[in-house]
C-alpha cells in the first residue's frame, strides 16, 4: 500500500472498529470491490495499540478507578468476560481471514448487526454491570467474540447482550469497552509474536506510524458518537447505515459489479 491507503486503512479500521459497525464486515466488502489492502502485520499491530491507546484515553478515570480498587467485584466481572473473549481470540483470530473472501456472508452478518443494534436501543435498564454473575459475564465474552465473523460487531453484540439483561446505557457503554481493553492487549501481543516468529522482523516505517495515530483518533472519535447515540436514544441509526450498506452491495453483486 502506498502512503495515502496506508492512511485511509488506518482511519476505516480504528472507526469501525471501535463502534457496533463490524470493520472485518466492511473490509470484506471493500476487498471484494476494490482489491486486497495487504495490510502488513506490523501495521495490524500497530493499529491495535492505537485502539488500546484510544480505549484508555476515553476511559481513564474507571480504568485507574479499578486499577486502585482490584479487588472490588466490577473488576473480577470485567475480567472474567474479557477472559472468556482471549481464550477465544487466541484459538479463532484468523477465521475472519478465511471468510472476507465471501461478500454474500459479510453482508448476512451485517444484517443481523443491524438487527442487533436496533433491539438494543429499545432498551432501558437501570442495573449495574456490577449486578451481572460470573457466569453471566463469561458467556457474554465468549457471545462477543462472534465478532471474528465479517459483518459481527464486538461492541453490537456486548451492548446488546449487556444492556437486555437490564444494564442501564451508562454502564453498558463502559463495561463494553472496558472488556476490550484485555482483548486488545492479548491480540497485540498475539499479532506481535506471530511476526517475529514467522517473520524474524518487525519493521515499522512512518505510513505506518501516522496510519496508526489515526486509527487511534477515529477510534476515539467512534466511542464517542456510540456513546452519544446510546444515550441521546439514536443508536438505531448505526441500523439504518447498516441497512443501507446492505442494499448497495447486495444490489452491486446482483449487478455482477
């Protein structure tokens, strides 16, 4: 990639990567359309310290409050859940590589994306994540992680399944992206060991440092208009993009584009 889709890269995934909006969903569709970016491995990596960053950034004062306070019970629900979500990541992490090549599927899946995301902002619980059990936040990481399939969103399907157990918008939003703080970690370090054994190097030139900056300022800018939508009750609008995109590439493969 040259410097200027290096950039564009970065900026498409660090958005719809941390909103309910599938970014593996929307590449499948790109690449069938336009071409294989060839992402390198370092700039995967590097991307995903930059949602991390973004992550942190947002979130910083609950992040030092459980930092603090390790022992309270939001910390053992966060982990657990975020747990769950590793284990499977370590395992499934390359099965999104496997079916972008089919546009049809990514464009099922985000349907039911966009299925998901307008049931969850019919909902208006007032309960803490905190009230959530152990085994409850277990299965809704494990639930999470059907975002490796394109056109699965890890933020649509933990808002969902969060706020139907009655969680409150508030809460939601945080323990949804507080979860994937571990989840970030744990595929960094995964993409980054991967490199360095497969590869022996891990090069890193300027494309894809400033790709990365800007992964990390969409993705901020992503948590923020989720939790703005969320709370001001538009999220149903992430819905109707979704049912939009639906429609042009459905009609641009009939089409034979």
């Amino acid at each position: 990639m040259n410097l200027f889709q290096t950039i564009i890269f970065g900026a498409l995934s660090g958005f719809f990567h941390l909103t309910p909006l599938s970014w593996f969903g929307h590449l499948s569709i790109i690449q069938y359309f336009w071409g294989d970016f060839n992402a390198s491995a370092a700039l995967l990596t590097l991307i995903d310290v930059a949602l991390l960053l973004a992550i942190v950034i947002y979130f910083y004062k609950d992040l030092w409050r459980l930092i603090r306070h390790p022992r309270q019970r939001y910390t053992f629900i966060a982990l657990c859940a975020a747990l769950a979500g590793v284990v499977v990541g370590i395992f499934f992490h390359n099965i999104s590589q496997g079916l972008m090549v089919y546009p049809w599927l990514s464009v099922a899946f985000l349907a039911v994306t966009a299925a998901v995301i307008w049931f969850t902002g019919n909902y208006h619980g007032k309960k803490r994540a905190i009230d959530l059990s152990i085994p409850e936040s277990f299965i809704i990481g494990l639930l999470g992680m059907l975002c490796l399939l394109p056109g699965m969103s890890f933020p649509a399907i933990i808002l969902f399944l969060v706020m139907s157990r009655g969680v409150s918008k508030q809460s939601a939003i945080k323990f949804t992206y507080i979860i994937m703080v571990p989840i970030l970690l744990g595929m960094t370090l995964g993409n980054w060991y991967d490199t360095l054994f497969l590869t022996g190097t891990f090069t890193v030139g300027i494309p894809e440092g400033i790709a990365a900056m800007v992964a990390g300022l969409t993705g901020f800018v992503g948590i923020h208009l989720t939790k703005t939508l969320i709370e001001k009750r538009k999220y149903h609008r992430f819905a109707i993009y979704c049912a939009v995109v639906i429609l042009l590439t459905a009609g641009a493969l009939l089409l034979g584009m």
